[in-house]
C-alpha cells in the first residue's frame, strides 16, 4: 500500500514528465514551423503545407496540450504515433539501431508519449481538474439522492457472535439449540 507521500511523489514527477516533455516538443515543432526560438524555418506556415508542416503543427500544438494537460491521452497516443513513425520513415532505413541513425530523439520520444498515453496526465492537469470536478460531482448527486455509497469489498469480514449464528435454524441446530 502506498502512503500519501510517495503518491504525492509520483504525481509530482508524473506532471513535471508531462510538462518538460510538452515544452520540448512544442519548442521543436516551434523552431522548424516559425524559426523560433532561433534556427532555421524549414517551410512557410500556411503557404504550400505539405506533410512535413501538418507534423510540426501537430508538434506544436500537442505540446502545448501535454503542457497544459488537455485530452492528454489521445495526444499522447497521437504523438506516440508520430514519433514511431517518424523514426522508421526517416531514420530506420539509414540503420536499425538509434545511436547510429541519429533516429535517439524520435525513438525516446515515441516510448514518453506511449507511458504518458496510458498513464495520463496526472492530477496537475486540466484533464485531472475534470476528472476531479466529475468525481466531485457524482459524490454531490449520490449524497443528494440519499443513495448509501457501497464501500469497496476487503479482505476484512465481520464477526459473528453466536447471537447472529443462532438465528439461522441449522447452525442452531448445529450449537445444540433446537427452535
């Protein structure tokens, strides 16, 4: 069972992942769509888009979205996706292994954004807020109802004293009490 502190942990480093990953990206596909943060644009922004322009954008703004925490998990998959993709289009063909394609960023990049897509954007995130509003909000809708909430079975049974076990006419005849 893990205590409050190491889930905290977990979801600090959970947010600070997503963030950095976020922010890398979104500055990678900014560098090649707008020339910045410095560098060289490596095609115009609406004129001619052609592939290599539809994934900078998509680079860019599934940054931005993993940054914030927006529908984290479709990004994810989708920029998993890309990734992939883009390691065995352009650097698979040079060579199988990463070290010696120069395909290290995309392969990395691929595997962060297929754990983020699973694991989701932790609770730092707009898509943690929802879940917590939701959540928040069905509690609110059970406690209005005044429908009892069923706890979760553990491996914790009651007891039973005799009293409860004579009141079943066997077990009753089993203690040596006839009714």
């Amino acid at each position: 069972m893990k205590g409050k502190k190491t889930i905290w942990i977990e979801q600090v480093t959970l947010n600070l992942l997503r963030i950095g990953a976020g922010l890398l990206f979104w500055q990678h596909g900014a560098q090649k769509l707008l020339g910045f943060p410095g560098g060289e644009k490596t095609g115009g922004f609406f004129g001619n888009m052609g592939l290599a322009e539809i994934l900078e954008v998509l680079g860019m703004a599934g940054g931005a979205l993993l940054v914030l925490g927006v529908f984290t998990r479709p990004v994810a998959l989708l920029l998993a996706g890309m990734m992939g993709w883009a390691y065995f289009q352009v650097h698979a063909p040079v060579g199988w292994w990463p070290i010696l394609n120069g395909g290290e960023l995309p392969a990395f990049y691929a595997f962060l954004f297929l754990y983020l897509g699973a694991r989701g954007g932790g609770i730092f995130s707009v898509d943690g807020l929802r879940q917590l509003r939701r959540e928040t909000r069905v509690k609110a809708v059970a406690g209005a109802a005044e429908t009892p909430v069923v706890a979760a079975p553990d491996d914790d049974f009651p007891e039973l004293t005799e009293e409860d076990l004579a009141e079943d006419p066997e077990i009753a005849r089993l203690l040596g009490d006839n009714p």
